[in-house]
C-alpha cells in the first residue's frame, strides 16, 4: 500500500477520535465548539481527484454528523469546505504543484501560505456550519458570534497541530 494513503487514513481515525471523544465536549455556553477534524480535508494530497475530495469529504461529515446526531449539517459544511479546497487550490497553485502527491502542509508550502488556507477554509467551513445548522436569520448576531469564536479556536487547534506536526521540506531534489 502507498505510505501517502496509510498516512492518511491513521490522520482520519486520529483526528474523528479526537473530535467525536475530546472536541465534541468542550465548549462555553453553545458559543464555541472546534472542529479540527476539517484537518483531513485540508491535508489531503494535491493531486486527489475531485469526485474522490467530495466524496472523502461527504463521508468524513456523515461520521461527525452520526456522532453529534445532526442531520447532515456536518457533511454540508464539509463539502463545501472540499469545493473551497479545489477553488483555493486553484488560483494559489502552479500547475506543477497540482500534480504532485505532496500534502498542503506547514513544511511543504510554508507558514504564509498554509495559515492563509487554514483560516479561509476554516471560516468558510464554519459559516456554511452554522447557517446550515440553525437555518434562520432571527438571532444572526448570535450566529455569528459563534462563527467568529469556533473559527478562532478551530484555526488555533489546527496550527497548534501544525506546530506539533511540522517535518521541515527537503532541500534535496526527489
């Protein structure tokens, strides 16, 4: 089996144990709640095709929505993440970088870049979350507040991960 697909699928178990046993607990007054699972939709390689992203990403927020008992507001929120994913991907990318099987991480791309893609995708995930999830504009401050505090706990989560993760890229041409 391919390392690059290994590593991928222990990044899903870790991160959807973390959300669903750790993440799904904290919380401060049903104001703030991280998602760092969004991880593994980010950090998929660059070359992954976008059926297989969509579909990745639909699965990944079917877990989470069969753990937190929502009804599809979590694979919502990640299939629009995956399609920001192509877009960002899109105008920020050479096409050489399109074809190879490198991750969008930290050490591959460096911090700019990367914390750049962090915080859109994490804001556009969370928006298309919370609209989904309350469906209404009558308390629109109060959903918005919860966008801006989740994304910054989220964002912090997730470069913390980074921080902790992070393997240097190669000077050495492959």
């Amino acid at each position: 089996m391919n390392n690059n697909l290994i590593s991928n699928i222990v990044r899903f178990i870790i991160l959807i144990l973390l959300q669903v046993g750790l993440f799904k607990n904290i919380g401060y007054y049903n104001l703030v709640s991280p998602f760092p699972y969004i991880l593994f939709i980010l950090l998929l390689p660059f070359r992954i095709n976008n059926f297989t992203l969509y579909t990745l990403a639909f699965l990944t927020g079917l877990i989470v929505d069969a753990f937190y008992d929502s009804v599809g507001v979590h694979a919502a929120a990640c299939v629009t993440l995956a399609w920001f994913r192509i877009f960002f991907h899109s105008i920020t990318l050479d096409v050489d970088d399109h074809e190879s099987s490198k991750t969008p991480s930290w050490g591959n791309m460096g911090f700019k870049w990367f914390s750049t893609y962090v915080i859109f995708g994490t804001v556009v995930h969370h928006i298309a979350l919370f609209f989904v999830e309350v469906f209404s504009f009558e308390n629109i401050l109060n959903t918005l507040l919860s966008i801006l505090l989740s994304s910054i706990f989220t964002i912090v989560i997730i470069l913390t991960i980074g921080i902790l993760t992070y393997q240097r890229k190669s000077r050495l041409a492959s």
